[in-house]
RNA sequence: GCCGCGUUCGUCUAAGGGUUAGGACACCACCCUUUCACGGUGGUGAUACGGGUUCGAAUCCCGUACGCGGUACCA
C-alpha cells in the first residue's frame, strides 16, 4: 500500500445520483492505480437531513458498482471511527483552539436576529448580506462583545456558534489537480460557521479535521465546493499546515438537459438519476435507479467514466481494469457535462453485446419470469438471450425480444400474409410440415437448406415464403432469423405453430 | 448584486502555436437482410463574440457575452 489515501463522504440523504457514482469511481481509480486506500467516509452530522436506511443503500449501490471501499464505518480500518457522528468530541477541541488563537470566535446571534440582520442589510445591489468582516462589528460575538460579557455568556450556557475569522485582506490560493491556479481573495468570503450550535460541526470543520486525522492524501469532490475552498484552506493553514493539505480535484459538474441534474428533471426527461431504487422511507416515494431501469454496472461505471474524462485515445469501452490503469487525471475536463441518456443506452447496449449472456442470466430470467414468462430451462434462455442481446439496449429489452419463444402467438399480423396468400404457398408449409418430422439434424443451418430446396421444388422463391413462415412462428414482423428461431423451438413447437396457424391463414 | 469556475458539431469529446478541426452518440442516405436489429459505407453538423501577441491562434493574453456553481447553524 502506498501513501495516497482519498476518501468519499456523503451525507445519508438518501439516493445515490450520477455526480456522485462518479466522484466515487475517481476517487477508487486513483487509489486503484496508486495502490493507495480508498475510504467510505459518512458525513452525517446533520440531524435533520439524516435518512434511515441511507447508509446501506449507500454500500449496496457502491457494492453494484463494483466499488468496494477499503475502509469505511462496515469495513473498519486503523482510523475510525469512520462516522462523523461518532467523531463529535474532537471537532470541538479544534474549533476551540482557533478561537484562542484569534481565528475564529463565539457568536450568539440568534436565528431572528441574523434574519433581522440581512433583512436591514439587503439591498438591490447586495441581495445576500453576508456575515463577514464587514458586518461582525455590529453582531453578538466574542470579537464586538468584551472579554467578560462574553465569558458570562459561555457561563450561562447561551447557544452559540463558532465561526472562522476570514482575513479583512488577503490571498488564498492553491493549485487544483484540474484546474490549476485558483485564488480568492479572503476579504470577500464570509465567516462561515464551523461549529453549530447543537455542538455538531459543519462540513468545512469536520472535512479539515477528518481529512488530517485519517491523513487523506488527494481530495476529489463536486466543483460546487469549489466556493469554499478558501475556508478549508484557511483551516489547514490555521490547524495543521498548508504542506500537509490533500491535493485537490474538484471535478466539473453533470448536467440535464436543461440545467442541473435534478430529480424532478430527470424525471420529467424519462431517465434514472440514482445508482439504484431509492424508497424514501419518510415519503414512500420511489425514485427508479439505473439497475432497475435495465443497466449493467459495467456500463454504467464505463458512461460514468466517460462524462467527463478520456484517455487521449478514441477508445470509449472500459472495463473497470482498464479505467483503473488509465485513468489520467491531467484528461480530466474542466467543463460541466451534459448527461445524455441516448448515448448511456448506447453504452449498455455495448457491454450486453459484450458480455457472455452468463453474466446477466439470472437478471433477464428474474424479469421474464416477474412478467408471466416460465422459463423452464437455463440452456435455452442462454440460448435465447445469446440469440437476441445485440437487439437489446437494456435488461428490460429482452422481454419483448424473446417472450415470443414461451408463448405461441394469440394473433397473426395476417395482413402481412394473406394478400399475398395462395394454394402453392398452403402447399409447400404442409410438404414443409411433414418433412420437418423426418428431419435428422435439428438446426437453423440445416433448417434453413431444407427450407430453401424445397421452396425450389415448388418453384417459389424462398424470400416469399419466410416472412409467412415468421408470422406463423412468432405472429408479426419481429424477431431473429426465422431459421434460428425454429431451432430454438424445436421440431414439436415449430410443427405445432405451423399447423395452428394453416388453419387460420384462409 | 458579489465571488468563483467554465465555453470545440444538437450531445460526450480529440487536437496543449502549423491537421481538409478527428472520433463517438443521435439524425439522414445507401449496402446487407424479403421482419426488425446488428454490421458496413457515406453524409449533414462545431472552435460564443471582439480585440491583441505571432510568419501562423481552437490553442497564449485582455475584454464582452452566455452558462453553471456558491453566496445557510445543508452538504
């Protein structure tokens, strides 16, 4: 194991959407590719946003994925506890430590009096007052208040916050692994509470601290973090050094077809967002994911892969072998990305035709049988799904691409066939009915030349009679070969659809 | 508003000073196939705009426009 050790944190909030598939394969492909760790970490400090049963999906959907943390809350590791939850007490000690050291103070501005406080400060020119250097004069805290008044509070237990004390002027900046050169001024970000009132802290302290304690070497994350920056990098400074601060990647955004990957816009659009399916156990609503929705996870790791980075080559099918040993993050974009659901289908529909029909049996016959299908035979599903998966874009595909083999047709497309129906045509099935009893080698080869000489016996071309042939064995226009379908179904079922379907054909 | 990040075919992207700006998805046409797909061949289609720098700019610099993100005791 080498040094380079990256993390993943996300909050239980439920579901698992692209974005953060994605910041999770970056991650475990680095880790991959440097020997390093990668490490589940779970951010859930946020009693209100906390959603039972979250957790677990997270570990199932990273499971799908072929994602598997080395160290998470469930795998353990030499650095737990891997909860922020149960890390609660040391976050404290760190913020108190800023306050002594004069980077961060007490504040006990009660929630109306900040609203009271942006209300009188907002104006056309300035829609979002912040709580920064400008303002912290006028507020309740440990910087405007005197020693003593502030120690009367902490006496009597007031509720308050810890906030960081952002430099009136100065410049922060550093060099992220994508983007190179960034740099704030520090004058114009706000103090952003780092410890909440409840104790807890928020995301900018625990991930500083975190970060050290579980001596994360390399940081990938949403670019929307790229706002806040300054601050972790200020804490870094202030508690530990700036020369032992992860390296940063923010990696650009996924996007809808009209603005930000949402929920709702997903929805609206008719594709999966989530790894998985998400019941929220609050509302009971479902949200589809992409394995239900038919995909295969090396699929989805591969497009995931894809929306935003590139080998330099035009290779675009990876497995996740290859994507570990070249991943590159030098080709990483820097431009958000738009989620194109056409062309994830496009990769699934590559990694069915890819994959021996093995890999995906027990999935497809799950579905057929959930749709009435009995499946009665291993080998001839194989058979079957081997026969049609270059027709199918998603699992789910393979029900309308092979119900056909278990159920004889209700109907037949007879305006197909009947205008074009004769005597000779008639004819030619019954010799064809008959000769198929006495034929010894039973496959689509076979079939086929049987077929064919005596279509010339009757001195009809053989194009004319497979399309009725087709419709007698499936009811329409669809499907494989015919020949290969009649193989499949054997002599006593394909004798069997012919002889029901003469008799309707008048 | 302010701050930050970004911008090559409709979409994902290649090209890191010199290419007829390449590939993939989607779309269209043809071939294959008397179903539909797969496959094959070809086609439509892009450097946001304006200034520089340079013999030469998609590429470097400046400005503008547009998009996205942030601006919570959420992450």
């Amino acid at each position: 194991m080498s040094n380079v050790r990256v993390r993943f944190a996300p909050s239980p909030t439920g579901g698992l959407h692209l974005g953060g598939v994605r910041t999770v394969l970056y991650n475990y492909l680095f880790a991959r590719q440097n020997k390093g760790s990668f490490i589940l970490r779970i951010e859930d400090t946020d009693q209100n946003r906390y959603v039972e049963g979250a957790e677990d999906y997270i570990y199932n959907a990273l499971s799908w994925c072929g994602l598997e943390p080395d160290e998470s809350p469930r795998h353990g590791g030499q650095y737990g506890p891997y909860r922020q939850s149960e890390r609660k007490e040391s976050y404290r000690r760190y913020a108190e430590k800023l306050v002594q050291e004069g980077h961060a103070y007490y504040a006990f501005d009660t929630p109306a009096e900040l609203e009271q406080m942006r209300n009188e400060l907002r104006t056309d020119e300035n829609p979002n007052p912040q709580y920064d250097h400008r303002v912290r004069g006028k507020m309740r805290n440990s910087l405007s208040l005197s020693a003593k008044e502030t120690e009367e509070l902490l006496q009597k237990d007031t509720p308050h916050v810890i906030r960081i004390r952002m430099p009136e002027k100065d410049k922060v900046s550093f060099t992220d692994m994508i983007r190179g050169e960034v740099s704030f001024e520090t004058g114009l970000v706000d103090d952003k509470v780092l410890l909440k009132a409840d104790g807890m802290p928020t995301y900018h302290l625990a991930v500083v601290v975190d970060d050290h304690l579980m001596e994360i070497s390399h940081a990938f994350r949403g670019e929307e973090w790229l706002p806040s920056a300054p601050v972790h990098i200020l804490l870094w400074r202030y508690l530990f050094g700036e020369d032992k601060m992860p390296q940063w990647a923010h990696l650009p955004l996924i996007l809808g077809p009209t603005g930000k990957l949402s929920k709702r816009e997903a929805m609206k659009y008719g594709f999966p967002v989530f790894a998985m399916n998400w019941k929220d156990p609050a509302t009971g609503e479902l949200t589809e994911g992409f394995r239900e929705r038919g995909f295969l996870p090396q699929a989805f790791v591969n497009l995931l892969a894809m929306l935003g980075w590139n080998d330099g080559s035009e290779q675009e099918i990876f497995t996740l072998q290859e994507l570990v040993e070249k991943f590159n993050i030098d080709h990483v974009h820097k431009g958000g990305a738009k989620f194109d659901f056409e062309k994830a289908k496009w990769f699934n529909h590559e990694w069915i035709k890819k994959l021996p029909a093995s890999h995906y049996l027990p999935e497809v016959k799950a579905q057929l049988q959930q749709r009435g299908l009995h499946v009665e035979e291993d080998g001839q599903l194989e058979r079957i799904v081997t026969l049609v998966k270059e027709r199918c874009s998603l699992l789910t595909d393979f029900y309308d691409n092979s119900y056909f083999f278990f159920r004889a047709p209700a109907e037949y497309d007879t305006a197909a066939v009947l205008p074009k129906w004769n005597a000779e045509k008639r004819n030619f099935f019954h010799e064809f009915l008959k000769e198929t009893e006495s034929i010894t080698e039973w496959n689509s080869a076979f079939l086929e030349n049987a077929f064919k000489q005596l279509a010339a016996v009757h001195g009809i071309k053989p194009g004319e009679l497979q399309l009725p042939f087709r419709i007698m064995l499936v009811g329409g226009k669809f499907g494989p070969g015919v020949f290969d379908i009649a193989d499949i179904l054997g002599q006593k079922e394909t004798a069997a659809r012919i002889g029901s379907a003469l008799i309707q054909f008048k």
